[in-house]
C-alpha cells in the first residue's frame, strides 16, 4: 500500500530513530539559527497593513519588475516617501 504524500510512513519513522539513536552533533544544531536572518543590528517590528486587490495587484507587479519581495518593496516606497 502507498502512503500518501502527508503520510509518515514506517520506514521514515525507522530512519529518523535510528538518527536519533545514533546521537546529534549539538554544536551544528545551535549553529543553524532560528527563524529568518536580522536584516541589521536593530531588532525589527512586523507591522500589519490592510490593501485591497488594487493595492496588491499593484504591489506586486513592481515588485516583479523591480526583482524585489512584496516586504522590500513596501520597505522602499517607505524609504522613499519619508526622504
């Protein structure tokens, strides 16, 4: 029978004990860092702003031409206004 692809099967429930078993290298587990890299010294602040379709549509088709996420383009239409 084939697992779903939500599924665990046995076999990844093997292989993840016999890792476990076989002990982690702590020191590389608490080198990986959680959660997304800081984008400077200063801790940052996540700010919800409500758009329309309109506002996103628009957003978004900048960011693409200008190659840059929704957030950096957000960030520098900020940077730009408050010049």
């Amino acid at each position: 029978m084939r697992a779903r692809e939500d599924e665990v099967t046995e076999e990844q429930i093997q292989q993840w004990a016999d890792e476990a078993e076989a002990g982690y290298d702590v020191d590389a587990l608490k080198r990986r860092g959680r959660g997304r890299p800081g984008r400077g010294a200063e801790p940052m602040q996540v700010v919800a702003v409500r758009l329309t379709a309109d506002e996103i549509a628009a957003l978004d088709a900048l960011a693409e031409r200008e190659h840059l996420t929704r957030s950096e383009a957000i960030r520098r239409a900020l940077a730009n206004f408050a010049a």
